[in-house]
C-alpha cells in the first residue's frame, strides 16, 4: 500500500513520503496513525462539547494527548501497539457519546464522531483519514500545522502531567484545535487563527513543563558534563522525560551499572536533584541520529523516554538491550508498562545492563550547559552590562532540532561564523552542531548558552522579556536578538507557533521549509510574520548580523 506523511524536515523529496517514511516508518503504520488520530479528532469534538458544559473527561484528554504524541517523529514504529491506542480511542469515544447522551448534549454530525472501526480497517480508511482526504494543499497544510503543533504541545503536556502537573487549559486549547481542523466548512482564514490558537497552546504548554520540571526538580544551574566515560556497565537514558530519569537513577543506585544522558536527555544534567546521584555519569554521544553508530559503542542497555528512536540497523547488535516506556514503541525491542501510579520497574534492564562490558570512549572532555531562565536571570546584571559596553553584539536564538541530512552542517559553520562578540542562545538538540566547538567565552559568559531541551525554548522566550524589560523596551523584536531556528519533528513546530503567537518576527527556520507550506501559507507567514529561511552561511551572517 501507500502512504502520505509530510510532518518532518527530513520528508521524502522535501515534498511527502508516499513508500516507506525516511524515518523508517511502513505504510502499515503511518495509516495506523491515521486512523488513530481521525478516532481521536471524534474524541476531541465531543470533549469540547463537555467541556462547555462543565464535564470534560480527564480520561479522555489522557487518550487525546498520547494519541498525538505516539504519532510523533521517530515515537512509534509498532504495529500492535499502535492498534492498542486505535482500540483505545474508539472506547473513549463511545464512553463519551454515552455521557453526552446523559447530559443531553446532541452529538454534532460529523465522521470523526460517527466512525466506527477496528484496527483492522486501517488500509480500507485510509482514504478517509489520511492527510491526502483533503483535496485544497492550503487547507491540507495549514490543518496539519495545526495537528502537528497540537503533537507538540501534547508531548510536552503529557511529561508535564507526568510529574502530577496538568492544566486544563492546554487540555481544552489541544482539543479545541482538532475539533477546528476537523469542520469541513471551515475556511483559509479561520485556519490562519486555529494555527496561532494552537501557538498560545504551546506557550502554556511550555510554561507547565517549565514549572513541573523545575517545582520537582529545582532550576538548572550551570554544569559542566563529562563526555567520556567511566568504568562501570552502563544504561543511556534518551528523550526527555525527567520523571522517568529519576525512577531510573533511583532504582540504579547501589547496583553498580551507572547511568548516562544521551540526546535530549543531556539537559537532566543541568537539575541540582540529579547531582545527588554518584553513579549519574556523563553524557553519551550527540544528537538523536547518530544512536545507530553510537549504541553499538555504548555497549550497555538503552532506555527510550520519548522520540527520537531510530529504527535499529539489520546488523545491528543492541535492539535486544533496547527498552521503550510512555508512547515509544520499536519491533524487537522490550516495553516497560507503568503500573497504576504510573511507575516503571527497570530490574530487567538493570539484571541485562550488569551482563554488559562498560562503554567504549568515543571522546573525551566536557560541555556546559544550564542556561535556563532563572540561572541566565541571575546573570542579567552582568550581560546587560556586556551589552551597553558593546562586548556582546547580537544573541542568535538557534534552537530546535538536529537531523541527519549533510545540509545541517549549514549549522556548524554558522556557529563557528558568527563574529566573536555574538552569543548563541539554544535548546533541544539542535545544538549538537555546535556544542562542542571551541567558541570561547565573553568576560566569563560561554558562547553557546544552552537552556536545555526543545522545550526549554520558553526559558529562552523568558530570558528575552527579561532582557526586554531590562532595556525598557516595548517589544521583544527591538532587543538585539534574532532567530536562525532548525527544526525536524513536531515539537519544534509547537516551538515555532508558540514564538508566532508571542509576536517575534523574521525568524527563519531551516534547513528548508515545511512541505506542508504551500507558496499561499508562506506567503501569509511572510506578510504576518517575515518568516525565512536559510540560505549560505555567508549571506545570513550579513542579513541576520551584519556589520559591526
Ligand atoms: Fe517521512 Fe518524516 Fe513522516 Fe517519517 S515522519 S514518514 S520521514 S515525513
Ligand atoms: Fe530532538 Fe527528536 Fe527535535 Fe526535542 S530529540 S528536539 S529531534
């Protein structure tokens, strides 16, 4: 069979992946996705409702938020248990066609609601469900802007509500969102206001893992982390779910095996909790991609919190030490289930990873990090005063996403580019391309500032109004601050709508555009926010820097 999913950079000739997905991802599962996320459309229709009337279910805002996040980028690549979510989102809505019944709400006309189907139907529906069942490309694109937004947000509410911390605001504009994007009448315009809706959505749904991160594990503050490795076996904790760290740390302590960051799991380094822990070695290795080289050097066990997952190699010898929590899902790989207070039980990993050989050093030294909001706020005095005396120029927000195309290295040179009185500000794992350059300090202020993970991107939105204010100035586009954003997946999307939504102009983002903006959509986007996007390293450092 075919497929149609256009949601990351790395798409299929810039335009779709209609085969198999660059990602890896089959047919089989891409359709799967479809129809677990036309089910959860119906739920979120008929939540909205509810909600109106004061009875929105927790339950089902549960079902919605996982829908979307499984469907992520590099989260689920597992048949079976993508039919688990498909099963479960056709009983939330039919125990919410029953309460609106109850309440005597009249159920809305529309297919979402009505569909009734198994798993099974996924190939049959697809005509249906999928992203092509929209014929006009503007309202196609703009639709799945909107749904890849509500993906980002949605994983970042459910690390949120992980650690007990839950908004029903977030809840309310997700589904809010998919129940818009599913109106068949529901014109260009409208879908403009949807798309920046879903952007306010993601300002809050930032600013609740902000607090849930940092209420439960205090403020980032600046470490430097070892990048070489010690002499015990080890287990790499990826994604980047903080909740999950801390079971792990928790329940490693003692037994020898030491326990290492990888990709977007680095910035767990940054929280004063964690350092309690003597066996919390460094960090592993670079950005999500690289894993299929690097697991094989790591040579221990490997515990995935949230995307990126690679499909392993045919030859690979590590998918058996491989184990998924949360919505993560890989063939040939073990998944832990929480139990009913959401805990995991790692004695399994831990019994494998004891029978490892420890890591292999791939390099050796350290990086530093731990920039977020209130540790740079501490520094204000002093980078106010650096910028009044002209020592620093310009920050450069390069937040977002690494990926495996030779095209980022566009990023690379860009960093070691920029003039020597710039300061890169980051976060996610985009900054893998930089992070260990040697780019120097200012008076003691590192070159590369990074907050942490792609969510943190809010510590850098929270830094600029402090800056902002610092200058007295009214808007955050007059500080000395410009966007050169990379993205891959969607939660850099819900980064960029929330950045839309706060009103910050000419951000460009790369290393290309979104397949899902059509030329009309950009130049909505252009006029409305003077979006860009790269172009050779040369000419951006003169538009974005220029000359001293
Ligand atoms: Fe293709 Fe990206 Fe979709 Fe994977 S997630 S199928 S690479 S567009
Ligand atoms: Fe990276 Fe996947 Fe996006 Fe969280 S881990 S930023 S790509």
């Amino acid at each position: 069979m075919d497929m149609f999913c256009y949601q990351c950079q790395e798409t299929a000739k810039g335009s779709g992946c209609t085969l198999r997905g660059v990602c890896g991802k089959l047919p089989e599962t891409s359709a799967r996705m479809d129809l677990l996320l036309y089910a959860t459309r119906g739920v979120a229709i008929l939540n909205t409702l509810l909600r109106k009337n004061g009875e929105a279910d927790r339950e089902a805002d549960h079902q919605v938020i996982d829908a979307l996040f499984t469907t992520i980028t590099n989260a689920n690549f597992d048949n079976p248990s993508l039919d688990d979510y498909i099963r479960r989102a056709f009983e939330v809505k039919r125990e919410l066609k029953a309460k609106c019944e109850k309440a005597a709400i009249a159920l809305p006309d529309a297919p979402e609601v009505a569909l009734e189907a198994t798993p099974a139907d996924y190939e049959k529906l697809e005509s249906v469900t999928g992203v092509l069942a929209e014929p006009d490309p503007d309202k196609r694109g703009l639709r799945q802007l909107a749904i890849y937004g509500a993906k980002g947000a949605a994983a970042y509410a459910r690390h949120a509500a992980n650690l007990k911390y839950e908004d029903d605001e977030v809840y309310a504009i997700i589904e809010e969102v998919l129940a818009d994007v599913s109106r068949a009448d529901i014109s260009v315009d409208e879908l403009v206001k949807v798309v920046l809706r879903m952007g306010e959505g993601g300002v809050k749904a930032m600013a609740l893992l902000d607090s849930a991160n940092t209420g439960t594990y205090g403020n980032p503050e600046i470490t430097k982390v070892d990048i070489g490795v010690r002499k015990n076996p080890g287990i790499l904790i990826s994604g980047h779910d903080l909740r999950d760290l801390e079971e792990l740390l928790e329940q490693t302590a003692g037994t020898g095996v030491d326990v290492y960051t990888h990709s977007e799991m680095l910035p767990g380094q940054y929280y004063p909790y964690f350092k309690k822990y003597p066996h919390f070695a460094g960090n592993y290795g670079n950005a999500w991609w690289k894993q299929v080289d690097e697991f094989e050097t790591f040579n221990g066990c490997f515990v995935f919190t949230s995307n990126c997952i690679v499909p392993p190699r045919q030859t690979a010898t590590y998918t058996d030490r491989i184990y998924t929590l949360g919505v993560v899902g890989m063939p040939g790989t073990h998944h832990i289930e929480a139990d009913a207070e959401g805990r995991h039980d790692f004695s399994e990993v831990i019994a494998k990873a004891k029978t490892c050989p420890a890591p292999t050093e791939i390099e050796h030294g350290e990086i530093i990090g731990g920039f977020a909001h209130h540790q740079v706020e501490e520094l204000a005095p002093k980078i106010v005063d650096l910028i009044k005396r002209g020592k620093i120029r310009k920050f450069v927000v390069m937040a977002g996403c690494d990926g495996r195309f030779p095209s980022r290295n566009y990023y690379t040179e860009f960093a070691e580019a920029l003039p020597d009185d710039c300061v890169i500000l980051t976060a996610g794992c985009a900054k893998y391309r930089y992070n260990k350059l040697p780019l120097g300090d200012i008076e003691g202020v590192p070159r590369v500032l990074d907050a942490g993970q792609c969510n943190d991107s809010y510590s850098l939105v929270r830094i600029a109004m402090a800056l902002q204010e610092a200058f007295g100035l009214e808007s955050i586009n007059q500080l000395p601050l410009v966007f050169n954003i990379a993205w891959y997946e969607q939660k850099a999307v819900i980064v960029l709508l929330a950045l839309l939504y706060l009103g910050v102009q000419g951000i460009h983002t790369g290393p290309t555009l979104p397949a899902f903006f059509t030329p009309d959509i950009l130049k909505v986007l252009q006029e409305k926010f003077a979006i860009g996007t790269i172009s050779t390293v040369e000419n951006d450092i003169a538009t974005l820097i220029g000359e001293k």
